[in-house]
C-alpha cells in the first residue's frame, strides 16, 4: 500500500531515474557494435553558412553517403536543414524521415523522449538491422557511456571527401541537426543531448541488441514479497543497531545486483520499490521493538511493586532474594529459557544452588559444582559467558550459557541456561545476559554487605531499603528501556508520589516534585515519606505513623487535612496499593493489607476527584 501511494507521487520514479545516471557514471556500458553512425550538422558547420541550406546540398550529402553502400538513412530535423521541394528529382537512396516531438517527461505515441524509445516508425530500420520489433510499444533507452563511444561525423568532412566511402557500409545513418546554437538539448541520465544524439543512442542499442528485458507486473510483485520476506527476517530479534547495519547491506546487495542487469544488459529494474519496502520494514520493526520494550517494562515495574514484605516462616531468610532474582530474571529475557542461579559462597569452590528458572533441583543433569572444572572453568578464568555443549539438565537436545556473576573482578555465583539446540543466541541476546550477569553479581555483593553490617528487618528479613536497592540495581541492566517508564512516569498528569509501607520514597514524579520544592525547599530528609506528610498536615511524626498504619492495615484511602492557618489550591490524598492482580479496593478495604503507600496531589479545580480517587 505504501509503495502505491507512493508510485502516484512519482518519488519511486524520480529515485530510478537518479540511480540510473549514478550507474552511467561509475560504469560504463557494454562494447558496441558501431552499426549506428551519426551524420552531424555541428557547430562548425553552421558557424559560416545557417541553415536553411539548398536542397542541392541535401542530394550531394545523400548521393555520397549512397555510394557507402549504408543499411539504411534516418533523415530528422530535414525541413529544418534543407529547402524540399516537391518536383525535385528522386533522392540518391529512400531514407526513413522522423520529425519526433521529444518531451523527457511524457511519451506521445510515435515519438522520442529522452528516457524511452517509440517504436512503430522505425520497421524499414529495424528491417535494416536484422531486428525483430519488440512487442513493447516503448522501449527504455540504454545510452552508451560515455557518450564519446557513439561514431559521429560531420557534414562537412563528407562534403570535402575526408570520409572514406567503406565507413558507411552496412551502418545506419543518422542526419541530424547538432550545433547547440540553434537547438536545445534535452537532458538524460548521461547528460544533455540534442534529439539526433538520442534517437543515434536508441538505434545504437538496437543494433547491439542491448535492450533491456521489462519484466512483468506480476514478476515485480514476487520479488518485492521475497524483499520483503528476506528484510523482516534479517531484522527478527535485533538491536536498533544491528538493524541498521542490515538495512544498509540489504540495499548495498539490492543496488549492486540491480547495476549488474543494467551494465549486462539483462533486465531494465529500478530498486526504488524495493527500497521503500525494506525502510518500511524496518520502521514496522522498530516500532514492534518499542512495543515489546514497553511490555517488559510493564512487567517489571509490576516486579518492582511487588510484596517486599515477606511473611513469618521456617525458609531461610534471604529466600526472598533468590526468588526474586529469579523472576527478574525471566522478566529481563526477551527469549523463555531455563536456567538455574548458583551462589558461590565465600570462601568456597563448590556453588550452592539458589533458585530455579522452568526447572527443579531434580531435573538437572549436571552434579558437579566445583567452579574449577566444566562446564564452569572457562567463565570462571574469564569472567565472561561460556558456551557448554554438555546440556545442563536432563533434556539431550540443549546445551548451556554459563553466565559468570561477579562484581569488581570477585566471582559471586554462576547462571546456567539451558538452550535447545536448534536455537542460536545472537550478539545481542549474549551480550544482555553478560551484562545481566554483572548486575547480579552486583546486586549479591550488595547483599552481603548489608548482612555483615547486620541491618536489622522488622519482618526479620534484610533491609528493605537494601532490599529495594538490590532490586534497582538489577533493572540497570535493561539499560535505555528503563527511561521510557521514567518517561511515562514523569509525563502523569496529577503529583504522584509511591513509598513503600514503612515511608521510603521509591518514585516521585516532576509534578510533586515541583510542588515539594516549595513545602520543602531544603529536599526531603532521609527520602522519607513521613516527613513529607508532617509537612503537609502539620502533624507529629506519631500523628503521621498513626495515619500511615491506618492506610496500610485497613486499606483504606485518607484525605489529609492542611494546616489550617494555609489555604491550599491543592488536595492531598493517601491512599493504599497492592500488587496488580491481587486484590481490589472491596479486598483492602475488608481488610487485607497495601503493599504500597501512593500519595496523590490533585489541583483542586479538577473536576470528579472522587472518581479520580476511585480509579486509582
């Protein structure tokens, strides 16, 4: 549909006619039989005596060109060279008269333009020739470049004999009118040339037999579904890029291709179609990339939102770390593989396995854990993912990406994914999972640094604020799709702050921001929630906490109330919030508890706040 839109603006059209003089420039056509000769009236024939010259002349020129024995005589511009009258004797030899009306932009039926050869008066020269007539009623004109290559000679060295009578033999003859100063040339793809030069050209290429095949609707049609077929799949799964990279060879190979037929001879193509399909493919492809990216982020942020609470029970304490690990993981890959994380504790060269991606503990293959031996060794020498051609788990057809967690040149694990063998990663897809690799390394080191701290957890946990820090500290790896969410986040209408249940600040977008700065022109101390809400109401720091338990444990949102010395254009709304998926505001409100604390700062000449309130 585009390249049709296109074709009526008549931009594919111009792109050919560009390419085709870019191709008469860098290469030259092919040898010629030099059965074409062109008879000129040039400059320096003109200079002493303009025509209309007497048709005496006319008869002299023709009588001696006769004499060579020529195939055939193409007269043009004759009315404009020669006096004709009617009652002069027969001419010497019968000549083939064209009075072509050339226009390089439309093509009138029995006429020349500068682009495409008009046929149906040329049958006694194509006679001539040996030639058939092309079933086509127009035929694109192959020029010889340069255009040097084209035998010319003038009127007047034939008048004064300089001209032996063996070079007309067996040609075509072309008499034409040359001398810039009493015509305008016409432009073509190898420059401007007079309407003798082109119509010398065109027979020329006849006679080589260097026209061009003009391939059907329906054979550009299937090459343009298999440019299309080819570019969506060099494109699949690729980097913005890589994807540039590939455009650019696929349309060196379409334009290297299409100037081999056109040197050869074979086919008279243009790319210009193939063109706008490959971009067009690659900007559907890019905005489908940009789609995926926000549906990862969507699930990340999801991730991110997610219960940090961990309830009271016999798991060891930093069981939620792995599990989280885990789903970020998957969460991160663009691709659904299995795989197993491994701590390698301190001290030690045995791993310990930590947490499970598709797969349980019963179903790995592989018992050893000594990072010293394969399939560990040549990530743990370079810490750099390593290829095992030894499956992993139970299933034969795998192999496994043994992907190094370190940190500051320290080993802190192993992550084994198992790949089926028919599946090749390519440079991207590696390249995330070692970066992924180094975030998490990063984020276990993080972890034992706030346990040999001995942060305390009021759920008996690490700290959360560590705990969130660790999670942050992942998501860098999704490198610039993580500014897209920011991006969202910060575009939102209304001031929107989230925290979690014990009064850090997780997000803040610009619009609180900006109101915050005014209430609290020194920044918010310690990042904390409670002291924005102090501020706010006016209230203690034990009033705040009454408040924020009320909104955690009963589910239910607050208005909070100004100081009442201020009047405020702005309402300030607390409200609770879980995970998406688990519970609706009936659920909190029976008495389950927020995950999140979002306070809300909404102009007061907003209309339907309530409904406002009630969607959020």
């Amino acid at each position: 549909m585009l390249v049709a839109a296109l074709r009526s603006t008549r931009v594919p059209e111009a792109i050919d006619v560009a390419m085709r003089s870019l191709y008469y420039r860098v290469a030259a056509s092919a040898e010629t039989s030099q059965r074409v000769l062109l008879v000129e009236a040039d400059h320096a024939t003109v200079a002493d005596d303009a025509p209309v010259w007497p048709a005496e002349r006319r008869k002299a020129l023709l009588a001696r060109i006769a004499a060579g024995h020529p195939a055939a005589v193409v007269e043009l511009d004759r009315a404009r060279m020669f006096e004709i009258r009617p009652e002069d004797s027969p001419d010497p030899i019968s000549t083939v008269v064209l009075e072509p009306q050339l226009d390089p932009n439309t093509a009138i039926v029995e006429s020349l333009d500068a682009h495409a050869l008009q046929l149906p008066r040329l049958m006694p020269v194509m006679r001539a020739l040996d030639r058939s007539l092309p079933l086509t009623q127009e035929l694109p004109i192959h020029y010889l470049s340069p255009t040097s290559r084209l035998p010319t000679i003038s009127f007047q060295r034939i008048e004064r004999g300089d001209v032996p009578l063996s070079v007309f033999q067996d040609k075509v003859i072309v008499l034409g009118l040359t001398s810039r100063t009493l015509r305008d040339p016409l432009p073509t793809p190898v420059g401007a040339l007079t309407t003798p030069e082109i119509v010398s050209h065109a027979l020329a290429m006849l006679a080589d037999g260097r026209d061009w095949y003009q391939p059907s609707w329906l054979v550009r049609t299937l090459v343009l579904a298999l440019v299309l077929i080819a570019t969506a799949l060099a494109l699949w799964r690729t980097t913005p890029a890589q994807a540039v990279l590939r455009v650019a060879g696929i349309m060196t190979v379409l334009v290297l291709a299409d100037l081999t037929c056109f040197v050869m001879s074979w086919v008279h193509w243009g790319i210009a179609n193939e063109f706008l399909v490959v971009l067009t493919v690659m900007l559907a492809n890019w905005y489908l990339t940009q789609q995926h990216s926000v549906e990862i982020m969507e699930t990340v942020s999801e991730q991110l939102t997610e219960q940090l609470v961990i309830e009271p029970s016999a798991t060891a304490p930093q069981d939620w770390f792995w599990r989280d690990m885990a789903e970020l993981v998957r969460a991160y890959l663009r691709v659904d593989l299995d795989g197993v994380i491994a701590e390698l504790p301190t001290g030690r060269w045995h791993l310990e396995l930590r947490a499970f991606m598709g797969m349980t503990e019963a179903q790995i293959g592989e018992r050893r854990r000594d990072v010293r031996r394969p399939p560990y060794r040549a990530a743990f020498l370079t810490q750099r993912i390593a290829r095992f051609d030894r499956r992993f788990g139970l299933v034969d057809d795998h192999y496994t990406m043994v992907v190094p967690l370190a940190h500051q040149g320290r080993l802190y694990g192993m992550w084994m994914v198992c790949v089926p063998k028919d599946m090749e990663l390519d440079g991207s897809e590696i390249d995330a999972m070692e970066r992924l690799g180094t975030e998490l390394g990063r984020s276990i080191a993080a972890m034992r640094r706030a346990n040999s701290q001995g942060v305390p957890d009021a759920m008996g946990g690490a700290d959360v604020s560590t705990r969130l820090t660790q999670l942050v500290e992942g998501v860098e790896a999704l490198g610039e799709d993580k500014q897209q969410v920011v991006g969202t986040f910060e575009a939102l209408p209304v001031g929107l702050l989230i925290a979690d249940v014990w009064g850090h600040i997780l997000q803040i977008n610009a619009a609180l921001r900006e109101q915050l700065a005014i209430e609290l022109p020194d920044g918010i101390p310690n990042n904390d929630l409670c002291a924005v809400l102090s501020k706010i109401t006016g209230t203690t720091i034990k009033g705040v906490h009454d408040i924020m338990r009320t909104v955690v444990r009963a589910g239910k949102t607050c208005r909070l109330r100004p100081r009442s010395s201020e009047e405020r254009s702005t309402t300030y709304v607390l409200m609770p919030m879980r995970h998406h998926g688990q519970g609706t505001e009936d659920e909190l409100q029976a008495g389950g508890s927020a995950t999140r604390l979002v306070l809300v700062a909404i102009p007061n000449d907003l209309e339907s706040l309530d409904m406002l309130i009630r969607s959020a």
